[in-house]
C-alpha cells in the first residue's frame, strides 16, 4: 500500500509538472515563432533596400518622382502605372513631398507594419473560443505567412498600397466600435478598390445595416469628391478605363488573376467575353455573398470576409498580384471531416500564395490553363465550392481521428528520437501528396541548379577539378573502368540503345511506379518508404552542393562518348536547352543509382515472393551499368548514391523507429465507423 501511494503521488507530481511545463514550452515555442517571423520579415526588407534604387519601389517612384504623377498639375494616368482610383491619387497628393523624402526606409517599414497589424487583427478575428496553444501562436504564424505572401512581397517591391484596404475592411469588421465607425472603414476601403464594396452586401445581411449603409455613403461621398476636385481625371479612371481596366499592364496579362482576365487569356474578346464576363461575374457574386452570409451567421465571420474578398477577386476587372491576399485569409475555414484530410486546403492556400504557379504545376502544355490562372480558380473555388465545415458539424472541432500502427520494437533504446511520429495505418491525402511530391521535385530543381551559381558555365573549373579527382582516386583503387565500358557498348548497337533507353526512362518510371502501388496496397509501408526516399534525395541536394562534379562525358580530354545527348562542348551546346535548366555538375552521388537502389530496397523488403525481391534488385544493377555505360557518371557517384540510400533509411529508422509491419486489410477492417451524414467521397 505504501509502494501503491508512493507511486500514485509520484504519477500525480509528474502531471502536474508537465502541467506546469507546458505554458513555459509555449512560450518558448511564441518566442521563436515570433523571432522566424522577424528574421522573414527582416530578410524581406533587405531584398527590397538593398536592389539598385531605378529598380525597386517603381511603383512609388512613378509616382513621387522628378516627372511623378502626384508632383505635376496633369493627369494622374498620363503614366499608365497609376493604377489606382482617382480618391487614392487626392489622399495621395498631399503626402508627396514626404513620401518622396522617405521612399525606401519609411516606405518600406511603414508597409511591414501595416503587415503586423494586419496579421494582429485577423487573429483577433478567429472564431472564439480558441484553444490557448492557437491564442499563443496564432500571431507570429499569421504574420509570418502575410510576410511570405507573393501579395505582400509584391507590395514591398513595388511600393504599392494594396494592404491598406485589407487592413481597412478588417479593421471595420472586427475592431471599430460603432456602425458608423465600421461602415465608414469599409468604405473607405472600397473608395480605394472598388470592388470591395461587395462588403456592404455582406455588412447589409448580417444584420449590421447602418454600417452597410455609411460604407455605401462614405464610398459615394469620397468618389464624388475626387470627382469635383479632380474631374478629368475621374472621367479617365471610371469611364474611359472602365473602374482601372488597362492601367498597370496589360488586361490579358498573367499577372490579372480577374475572370476577366483569364477570359482573355483563353482568346475571348469583344461583346462575347464582356457578357460572359458580366454574366460569370454575376453568377459568383451570388453564390459566393450567399455563402458568405451563411458562414458569418455560423460564427465564421472571418471566413466570410476572407471569402466575399475571394468574389471580389473574381470579378475584378483587374486584379494584380499585390491585390490578392484576400485568398491567404480564406485558410482559416475547415475542410475535410477526417483529421488526414483537415491539412489538405490550408496546405493549398499557403503555397499557392507563397510560391510560383511554375513550381505548383509541372511544365506541361496541357497544364498551362489551370497554371496561368491557379489563383484565380483557388479564389474561385473558395468563393463557391469549397465544402467549408459549420461549427455545428461534429467533427469541426474534433474530427475523424487518425488510426495509427503499433510501435514494433527497437533494437536501441534512444529510437524513434521522435516518438510522435507514429506510423499511420490508412493512406495519406491524394491530392496533398501530390501537391507536396511536386513542390519538393521544384525546389529539388531549383537548388540543383542553385549549387553551381545558377548556371553550369559557373562551375565548370571547379567540376571539372574534382572529377579529375575522382579519376584518381579510382584509378588508385583500379575502379577506373568508364572509358573501357563506354567504348565496349558503343561497338554493339543494340546494347548501346538497350542501355540509353534504361538510363532516359526508367529514372523516374519504377521510382514513380513502386510509390503508387504502394500508395494503394500498403499505406503504411508508402509513409515509411518515402519518407527513406526524402532523406535520401535531401541529402543528396547537400553533396550535390558541396561537391559539383563533372560526370564522364563532360571531361573532354578522356575521349568519354556521350551516348545519350551526343558530343558535348558547352560553349556550343548542341542539346536544346538542357544546359540551362538542369545542372549538369549533380553528378555525386548518383540519385540515378540512388533511387534506384531505393526501389531495389523497398521490393526486397516489401515483395511477398523470392522472384519479385530478385527482379527488383536487378533494377539497381542494370541501373549502374547503364550510368557508366554512357557515361554519365563515374563507379564512386554509385558508392555516393549507395551512401546516401543508406543513411536515408537511417534518418527514417531513427527517427520514427522501425517499419510498421501490419498490412492493409487490418488497417482497413480495425478502422472506426464513420457516420453516415459525415461521410464523403474520396
């Protein structure tokens, strides 16, 4: 009994410290959250004051400069990258001489701290209750990612005003105290971008009429006073351009993410598209102010606000890079009844805000639709089809929890380092997985092109260098048999097109191939594989960084043939574009040997017959002779790719611990039921 107490109030002494211990954690975690943020949000302003002072804040500087159009008597659109209303150019006016006297270090500040509190105020804005980890985190995430947004940083290179009528409608929704107060904020705001009056709607079916009301008059009211002050100018901007259609660029330009836009994008001109942009843009304002009010009736008001600035993306005749971030606000509504799907849209929104269409999408013809308008159709489909949860939905605050496998034991006893990431019984996302395998593969791209300074001419001297010693050293160790091979399967025809084809396809096909079926057979075993595959690429971005080296065929004086892209001489490449857009000095380790020693691995381990293991590690063996053969790259890139296939499946094992062994159909038959009303099709 006393052993019994003793461990009962030893138990009790533990939880209450970790009780006490997580506040501290939190608070720990905040700090460095908000110090990620200040690092973000210094890097961005050193990007932006340290660029050549003719090619940052241009914007501003047509605006403020010698010639600007804020510091003549003519018109504000002489100059056709004055693209805002004839109200912004009156407020504008009087601040000339001030702005000119702080372009740079004011400007720029002055925007990042418009940026603040505009991430400040959408966390106020959350839906309540929150949970005290969200109220300690919420801030320095929500400003982190505003500072990441291709919008914001639009805005600080250009030196727009874009973000102050966000901050304008937030401010009107969530933080003025009084109708009139609210309603004068919002209209404002749409004084400054016309389309966002579509608020007052919003503001009228919420049952908060007054303020719908003074945003209707405050808008009338400011536009009629640019208008007696600046009439001319008034004429141009609503008449003649039709509310800023063709100021800042071209209309059909990528950079109008506008129904319009893309309309014009798909060859529409003339009376045809104008209609069916009238009649598109009518359709979605509709559906997506109905479903604005219904969200804020539920208590999302920041999801409605976030999705009514989603219709006004839409059909805004023109709308700009800088004057997208409404889409970044819409991550807070919850899709997805199961916890596994729950990370799948706020996932979407952070990198289609964050990064390049061109890294989202693959470079491929038929894709070029869906990429050249992603935020649009991002927008769109926030604006109308996206299956936001209600809060009186079950699983909106508790969803469908997530199965996961029983931890096998290990042979140490420090492993998994990280014991919260457990194996997951069921499969992962689809389209999560996708869009995350694709963005991975673009910036696996992009640092190998990165590491030889962005162009394979950079590096040559010192690629060339180490590939000398490479050769060495093989030859130290009587490995040096590239030159003898290449030349034995250049004589015989048909090994010689065997080995090209090997080398040109099988690269991506069987690693591709082995995920997928694993992906759909075993799910469990998909996660870990993977996972061994990321570590190992990651690892192999680090050698190929650390150590540019020329392959084989790109050491002129060994007499190496090319038998895949032919004879190469860099001063005159005779191979289309490759040189430019791949790095050609990646060649330690070989992630064509890597990989497939990968595959090779995962059948052996996976592949329930004796045959199946054999033929999936012939594929690393041909593999390696298809490297040297045409030659591609030396004996000792395999032993690289063999190194760091190995330390990938370490990484994986020490971290989360040994593979689970439990196979689909138990994953399936042990999984909880899911009530019919809550179920949806995958």
């Amino acid at each position: 009994m006393a052993n019994a107490e003793h461990r009962g109030r030893a138990a009790k002494a533990l939880e209450a410290a970790a009780v006490a211990g997580t506040p501290a954690r939190l608070t720990t975690l905040r700090l460095g959250l908000w110090l990620v943020a200040a690092l973000l949000a210094a890097r961005q302003v050193a990007v932006v004051l340290t660029t050549p002072r003719g090619e940052r804040l241009t914007d501003l500087e047509t605006w403020v400069g010698p010639d600007g159009v804020l510091r003549v008597s003519g018109s504000l659109y002489d100059s056709s990258s004055f693209t805002g209303t004839p109200f912004n150019g009156l407020v504008l006016k009087p601040f000339t001489r001030s702005a000119e006297e702080a372009l740079g270090w004011g400007w720029t500040f002055g925007t990042l701290l418009l940026v603040v509190a505009l991430g400040l105020v959408a966390v106020r804005a959350l839906p309540q209750p929150v949970g005290r980890r969200t109220a300690l985190l919420a801030a320095p995430v929500a400003v982190s990612l505003l500072v990441l947004s291709l919008p914001v940083r639009n805005a600080l290179w250009l030196g727009q005003t874009s973000i102050l009528p966000v901050l304008l409608v937030l401010l009107g929704c969530f933080a003025a105290r009084g109708s009139r107060t609210s309603g004068v904020l919002v209209g404002l705001a749409a004084a400054l971008q016309p389309t966002l009056l579509l608020f007052a709607p919003l503001l009228w079916f919420t049952d908060r009429r007054r303020a719908a009301v003074a945003s209707g008059v405050t808008f009338a009211f400011s536009t009629a006073l640019a208008w007696a002050a600046m009439p001319q100018d008034s004429y141009t901007y609503w008449v003649h351009h039709v509310s800023g259609v063709g100021l800042g660029g071209p209309a059909d330009a990528l950079a109008n993410q506008s129904l319009h836009g893309a309309l014009l994008r798909l060859g529409l001109e003339g009376p045809l598209e104008i209609g069916l942009f009238l009649l598109l843009g009518a359709a979605v304002v509709v559906l997506g102010l109905r479903r604005a009010v219904r969200y804020a009736r539920d208590g999302q008001l920041l999801l409605a606000v976030a999705v009514t600035g989603c219709v006004a993306i839409v059909v805004s005749p023109a709308a700009w890079q800088h004057q997208l971030l409404w889409l970044l606000l819409a991550v807070v509504g919850r899709v997805g009844r199961r916890a596994s799907d729950r990370p799948v849209w706020p996932v979407a929104v952070v990198l289609v805000m964050t990064l390049p269409a061109t890294m989202i999408l693959p470079n491929m013809a038929v894709l070029y639709p869906v990429r050249d308008n992603i935020v649009l159709l991002a927008a769109l489909a926030a604006a109308t089809v996206v299956p936001f949860l209600s809060r009186t939905s079950p699983c909106f605050e508790e969803p469908v929890p997530t199965r996961y496998a029983a931890p096998v034991p290990s042979r140490f006893r420090h492993v998994p380092l990280l014991p919260f990431l457990r194996r997951v019984l069921t499969r992962p996302n689809l389209l999560l997985e996708l869009l995350l395998i694709r963005v991975t593969y673009a910036a696996y791209s992009q640092v190998r092109l990165a590491a030889t300074g962005g162009s394979n001419s950079a590096g040559r001297a010192r690629a060339e260098e180490h590939g000398q010693q490479i050769l060495d050293l093989e030859r130290l160790l009587h490995l040096d048999i590239e030159h003898a091979v290449n030349h034995a399967v250049v004589k015989i025809d048909w090994l010689r097109n065997f080995f090209d084809f090997y080398y040109t396809s099988f690269h991506f096909v069987v690693p591709l191939t082995v995920l997928g079926l694993l992906y759909w057979r075993r799910p469990v075993d998909y996660r870990w594989a993977r996972s061994a595959l990321g570590f190992t690429t990651l690892l192999a971005l680090v050698g190929f960084w650390l150590y540019p080296l020329a392959p084989p065929r790109l050491m002129p004086h060994l007499g190496i043939i090319d038998t895949v892209h032919g004879v190469q001489d860099f001063a005159q490449p005779d191979y289309g574009t490759l040189t430019a857009l791949t790095n050609q000095y990646a060649a330690m380790p070989s992630l064509h040997f890597g990989w497939s020693l990968w595959c090779g691995v995962v059948i052996a381990v996976i592949a329930p017959r004796a045959w199946m293991k054999l033929l999936g590690l012939l594929h690393p063996l041909f593999t390696a002779a298809a490297i040297v053969a045409t030659g591609n790259h030396w004996i000792l890139d395999a032993v690289g790719g063999a190194v760091v296939v190995a330390a990938g499946f370490g990484l994986t094992y020490a971290l989360q611990g040994p593979r689970a062994r439990t196979v689909t159909a138990v994953a399936v038959s042990s999984a909880p039921t899911v009530p019919e009303k809550d179920r949806t099709p995958s």
